[in-house]
C-alpha cells in the first residue's frame, strides 16, 4: 500500500499484511476503540494516529520522519518490531508510547532533527521489557568532549529503562555520558582525565594535608 490520503479504520480490530509506504500527506487514523496490528514494514512520512481507546502494534520494522499522534484517553502506539525514526536524522513526535523492542537513533552532529534522530514524547512513554536503545554513527563523525545530543523530550518522565542501551566506540580519552537521558534525554561527550592530571591532583591533595598537619602540630606545640 503506497499512501498519500486518508485512510480510516473504525471499530473493532483490523490486522494490516505487506509493506505500508505512509507518505507525505498520507494519514491513517484508527478510531472508535480499534485494535490495528501492522504485521510487516512501515514505512511512515505522514501521520499515524491513535484516537480515543484506539491501540496500534507494529510487529515489523518502523522508520520515517512522519509523526505518530495520539488524541484522547486510552490511545497508544506499541513497537514490537523495531523503530528507526527518520530516512536519515530527523525530528520526529511520538503520543502516548510502548516501547518493546529496538529503537535506533542515528548521530553525524549536534544539530537536533538536521545532524541527529530526535523524538519529541508529547505523552506518556513506557520502556517495556524488551525495550532497547542503539546508537549508530554517520559519515565518520567522531564526537569530541563536551558534546551534548539532545536525542529525546520528554513530556513526562518515561516509565522504566532499556534492557540495553548500545553505544558507539569513541576516541581514546573519551567516554560517554548517559546519566540524563532519562531526565533531559540528554547524551554527552566527556573526556577522560589524563593520568598526569590525577598525579597532579593526588599530588596537590597530599601536600595540603601535610600543611594541615603540620599547622595543627604548631597549634598544639
């Protein structure tokens, strides 16, 4: 199916076989409390949207730039089989979200949405067993200290975390920092401290205590 209209699945449930093309302009809008489970490729640069008690499963691979909306109590989308947003970085919004399985974001600058995958949460976002976060470098950028990847916002803190967060190889002297990103959805860059740095440090820490005894030892004498 190569789609680039409406198209509607009212009540009760609809299971969709074969490769999905959702183009730009395309919309497909589960309402009426229906159950859609998407069994192969989706492929979505328009807009996937869950009303009111609506829930839509993917159970094949996702990717696209197009958006996956929710509207009103009870919608949710579930990724089983995979999602990838974008057709290279790209901005993406997700509704309320299950998350079970790998989600894929792609890094080739700091440049939200243009250099890397962002997914603004405007709902809610659940991290299911299952759930799993890949990192994956472009065109051979190599990320240096102190950059920041904005890859998620959050519209409420996500409940749970990934089974597995896999992260690319960087530069000797320099390590990554996932401590926000289920705060801030924050991934940062810093560097490792060089072995002369920490002498120096434990260097300076002891001849300060030395000073401090030494002082003290006057006070008493």
């Amino acid at each position: 199916l190569n789609n680039q209209g409406p198209v509607h699945i009212g009540f009760g449930g609809a299971d969709l076989f074969g490769r999905i093309d959702n183009r730009p302009g395309g919309r497909i809008i589960a309402s009426g409390g229906n159950q859609t489970t998407f069994w192969d490729v989706l492929v979505n640069n328009g807009e996937v949207r869950a009303s009111a008690g609506s829930h839509l499963v993917y159970f094949g691979p996702v990717s696209g730039a197009g958006s996956f909306s929710t509207n009103g109590t009870g919608a949710y989308h579930r990724f089983e089989g995979g999602y990838a947003p974008g057709n290279s970085p790209a901005d993406v919004v997700l509704g309320d979200t299950e998350l079970a399985s790998l989600l894929t974001m792609e890094i080739a600058g700091t440049v939200p949405g243009q250099q890397h995958d962002r997914i603004s949460f405007t709902g809610s976002l659940r991290l299911d067993a299952g759930a799993a976060l890949q990192v994956v470098l472009l065109d051979g950028f190599g990320p240096a200290a102190g950059q920041t990847f904005d890859l998620f916002d959050y519209a409420a803190p996500p409940q749970g975390v990934f089974e597995t967060v896999s992260l690319p190889t960087l530069a000797p002297g320099l390590v990554w920092d996932a401590s926000t990103l289920y705060q801030d959805g924050d991934l940062r860059v810093a560097a490792v401290p060089e072995p002369a740095a920490w002498w120096l440090m434990g260097g300076g820490l002891a001849w300060l205590m030395a000073r401090r005894r030494s002082a003290a030892r006057l006070e008493r004498s």
